[in-house]
C-alpha cells in the first residue's frame, strides 16, 4: 500500500507540474518562476509530493510559474534541460547558492562539483523572472508553512 501511494503522489507530481510546465498556462510576466527538480526514484519527491503539489500550485494563479526539471532518466532530463534554457531559465537551476548546500551534496557523491545541482532531486529553486538569477531554494520537504511563507516573501 505504501509503495501505491509513493507511485501515486510521485505520478500528481509530475503530472501536475509538467502539465503546468508544457502548456501555455505560463503568465507572460510572471512575478516569480519555480522550478521543481523531482525524479520518480526520489525518496524525498515521492514523501513529499502530493503534499508539495498542493501547496505550490495554487500559486500558479498568483503570478507563478512552476516548471518541472524531471530527472527520472536521461530523455527526461534532457526534455527538461531544453524546455528551460528555452525559457532561458536553467543556468538559475543548476547552481546552489545555499550555504553548506555545496558541501552536503559533495559529500554524498550527488554531485560533483559544489556549483552544480541540476541532478539533485526534491529541491525547488526560486527565479526572479526579469534577472533570471536564482532567489532561493528550499527543500520540497520543508514544512507547508515554511513554503508558503517563501513563496510568499518572494512574491512582496
């Protein structure tokens, strides 16, 4: 039953961003851009997914634009790659300005070099929409409040 309800949570994930991501739904001026790097082999993602989803998609009708950077496999991340340098959006994504971030993710082998986190999963990252320049990112596992607290800093 756990694993149906992993599969489940991971599946509105995805579906939920991707359709969001994929169709023109997208503000031309958005306030703020979000962009959710997930994977169905998450841990965290599958956790925290439909609790996730439910907390930042209500923010699309807010001037938010979500994204979905799908690291499942490697024809998922390239899709995902393309759409957001089209969006000129991926540079933002794929560094890690949080401090101690770098280090963490270096010592658990998830990433190479400290600068790049664009195959880390169960992070959204914050982006101003005028600069493109990453604001914040916070872990999909961080508290419903803490999120909409967040997002809504960044939206003031």
């Amino acid at each position: 039953m756990k694993q149906v309800k992993f599969l489940f949570a991971t599946l509105l994930l995805v579906i939920s961003a991707r359709s969001y991501s994929q169709m023109p739904v997208h503000t031309p001026k958005p306030k703020l851009i979000a962009v959710v790097n997930s994977a169905t082999w998450c841990g965290v993602c599958k956790a925290n997914a439909a609790r996730f989803t439910a907390v930042l998609m209500p923010y699309s009708n807010k001037g938010v634009n979500i994204y979905l950077n799908d690291l499942s496999n490697e024809q998922t991340k390239e899709a995902s790659k393309q759409q957001l340098q089209k969006d000129n959006v991926y540079e933002a994504v794929i560094t890690t300005p949080r401090k101690g971030m770098g280090k963490a993710l270096k010592a658990c082998r998830m990433i190479q070099d400290k600068k790049h986190s664009a195959d880390v999963s169960g992070i959204v990252t914050f982006i101003d929409p005028v600069t493109h320049k990453q604001l914040k990112q916070v872990s999909i596992a961080a508290t419903d409040a803490e999120m909409t607290n967040t997002i809504n800093k960044l939206l003031n």
